[in-house]
C-alpha cells in the first residue's frame, strides 16, 4: 500500500495518507520486502505557490482539490485494495476495512463467509460498489476498527433507507477495539472465543523497569509534595508517564509533548503554588524548550524536573538530541544558574534531593532539577553489545 500511495502522490500531485489502527501497529511477522525502488530524481518544485499557503493561494488549491475527487473515487472504484466479494446469502452485506476482514475470516476457519463482503482498503469511499451491495442485500454490517468513519459517511452517500448495523446502532459497542469475539457476535455466531484466558495470557500492563531512575526521582518528588493537594505535577509523553500508575501516581498529566511546561505555567500563572512539570530529556529537546522560554520571560514560580536518563527510553533507545547540552540550554534560555540542579537520582541519595526540591519548590521563579542517571534497558544493551562484539573477535 505504501508503495502504491507514493505512486498514487506522485501521479496526482496530493499527500496520501496511510490509516492504521492500534492492533496492526502493534502487530508482528515475517514481512517479504520487494526491492528497493530508485530514488526520484532531487528537482525543485514547478509550483512555486504550491506549499505557500497564504488565504488567496489556499483557497484556489482547495478548489483544486475538489474538483480532483471524482478522479479519486473513479481510482477507488478500480483499486485492487477494494474488493467486491460476492456470496450466496444476501440477507446481509458486509463493508469490511483493514483488519476487521482478518477477524470476519477468523470466524469461517474454511474462509467460506456466505455474505457478499464488500472489503475497502482505498478512500474516498467506491460508491458504486457500496451501490451494488446496498441493491444486493437486505442488511448492512460495517466492520471498521476505531471510530465508524465508513458508517457515518454511507449516511451521506445513499441517504436513509436500509438498515445499517455497526457501532453506531450497538450491534458492535461503539467504543474499544474490534476483535473476533465481537465480529461473531455481530454475525449472530456463537462466541467462540469466549473460552477462558490461560494465565500466561493475562494481560500485563507496562510499568517502569526494576531499577528505572525515574522511580528515584518519583520517591523524592512524592515526598516533597507528601500532604499537599494532589494534582499539581503536570507531565509529558515518556517512559516516566508510568509514574501516573500505582505505586507511585506522581504525575497527574499527558497530554502532547512539551504540554508539561506550559502546562505547569498556566497553573502557576493562575496561583497555584507550587506548581510542577515532568519532562524528559529527548522531550524537552523535542518541544519543552520553547515553553520553558516563555516561563522565564514571565518568571513564572514553576519548578521543571528534566528527567534525564541520557536516551529515549520509551520508543526504543534513540540518543536524545538534548545529550549533553540540557544545561546549556536551560542557561542559554534564561533560567539562573543557581537554579539549575542535577541530581544523582539513586537511593543514597534520597535526602539530598529531598532537600534540593523542596528549597527549588520554594523559589518563586524558574527551576530546574535534572535528576540524571542512565537508563538501565540502554546500560542493559550497551553491556550486552560489548560483549558481543568481545566474543567475535
Ligand atoms: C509528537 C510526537 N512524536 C513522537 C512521539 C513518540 N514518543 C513517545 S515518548 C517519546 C520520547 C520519550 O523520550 P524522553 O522524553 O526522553 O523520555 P524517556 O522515555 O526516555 O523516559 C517519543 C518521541 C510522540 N508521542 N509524540
């Protein structure tokens, strides 16, 4: 599909987007991958207003675009990613897109569903077989994961009339993932997957590793804030997200990266007092800076924790863009340098940091903590790799 949407892109001139739901993102298995394509010749662009979207050229480009969207749908009628399958009992149809065709099939172990399967895999939606499925069938079953973007539209597409089940009437519950149990349940079948989970299979929810430096950082934190009102630690995307979690529940936010500070800021701005943003380093490289910059131009009373674990722990291991520079940065910034503190997050240190935090919680300006210690998954690899390499040679 990728390779096709960057065929389609190209032909017309637009972005195509890939959709993909939790369950395939978070799927795996032995891909063939085809060879490497050549790469496009490096030219600069013809349209020279193309990517400048000021209101007056804005506008003619969405005109554009319109008129581009029966060519569109006359691509999506001819895609091979949107099948017309027919089958024997026409008492329903279903409209099945992406990985729900997966669970429907799981359901008839000989792959024999007696429905006619419309499967959509290309938008904009190919009306004319959505035509020739509604003529066909006394029903309609829509099987989408996430929201019921397919459902809603076949409203506007054909107006009211035949009976459509899917999410929106509760056939399937209208929020949580599809999988093979609901779309055998929507099918009228059985619950064949209703038999109980083996224990090994028993969902284990991530939570930070045994010996994670943000778990020092956390204990100390707690212990500082221990008898205020909670709700005051405004936090970012990272493995110390985790902390939001029992036992610690340290943070009390995450909402995008970089919202920890600003976050933190409007809070205090708006008197609470004291007020605290969690951040990691690869984080605040990637959006806390410029936050922070607004902060010490206001002085706002906020004290920021720049958990620094020297790697992106949370998307696999990538060096931080911020790796030796956060106090540079934080200097370069504004913050003053008799507020800026990094801690060694580790048990025998607990009372010093203690005491660190809770004088910084005290100043009525910009602080910056950064408890600092390696990752111990990234300790874990570099050991491993050292000694791999060791054994080669
Ligand atoms: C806009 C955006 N881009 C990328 C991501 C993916 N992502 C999740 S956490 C994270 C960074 C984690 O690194 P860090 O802040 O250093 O915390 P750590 O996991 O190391 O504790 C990224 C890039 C995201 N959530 N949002």
């Amino acid at each position: 599909m990728v390779h096709y949407g960057f065929d389609f892109s190209e032909r017309y001139k637009v972005p195509v987007m890939l959709r993909i739901t939790t369950r395939l993102a978070h799927s795996r298995a032995g891909v063939k991958r085809r060879d490497p394509r050549k790469k496009n010749d490096l030219k600069l662009p013809e349209d020279l207003h193309q990517f400048v979207l000021l209101p007056a050229i804005a506008r003619k480009r969405y005109h554009n675009l319109l008129k581009m969207q029966d060519l569109f749908r006359q691509e999506s009628e001819t895609s091979s990613f949107n099948q017309y399958m027919d089958g024997p009992d026409k008492s329903l149809g279903i409209i099945v897109c992406g990985i729900a065709y997966n669970y429907l099939l799981e359901n008839y172990p000989d792959r024999h569903v007696p429905y006619p399967i419309l499967k959509i895999g290309q938008y904009p939606l190919p009306k004319k077989m959505i035509e020739r499925l509604y003529a066909e069938c006394k029903e309609i079953l829509v099987l989408e994961d996430g929201y019921p973007i397919v459902e809603e539209s076949l409203k506007g597409l054909l107006g009211k009339g035949l009976k459509i089940k899917g999410r929106l009437d509760g056939t399937i519950p209208r929020d949580g993932e599809l999988n093979p149990n609901i779309v055998a349940v929507s099918l009228g079948m059985k619950n064949t997957y209703g038999m109980p989970v083996p224990s090994l299979m028993v969902g284990r929810p991530p939570s930070l590793c045994s010996g994670c430096p943000h778990i020092d950082s956390f204990k100390a934190l707690n212990e500082v804030l221990e008898g205020l009102p909670k709700g005051r630690v405004f936090s970012d995307i990272g493995c110390y997200t985790l902390g939001a979690l029992k036992p610690y529940e340290a943070i009390n936010s995450c909402v995008d990266m970089g919202a920890s500070i600003t976050m933190a800021k409007g809070a205090a701005d708006a008197g609470l007092v004291p007020s605290v943003a969690v951040i990691g380093d690869s984080t605040f490289a990637h959006s806390g800076m410029t936050g922070l910059l607004d902060a010490v131009n206001d002085k706002s009373p906020i004290t920021i924790f720049i958990l620094d674990n020297g790697t992106t722990a949370m998307t696999g291991g990538q060096d931080s863009p911020a790796f030796g520079k956060i106090e540079t940065i934080c200097k370069g910034i504004g913050v003053e340098e008799e507020h800026i503190h990094v801690l060694r997050p580790l048990k025998k240190f607990h009372k010093e940091n203690v005491k660190i935090i809770k004088e910084e919680l005290a100043y009525p300006g910009v602080s910056i903590i950064i408890p600092r210690r390696e990752c111990i998954v990234a300790i874990d690899k570099r050991v491993r790799e050292k000694f791999k390499k060791a054994a080669i040679v």
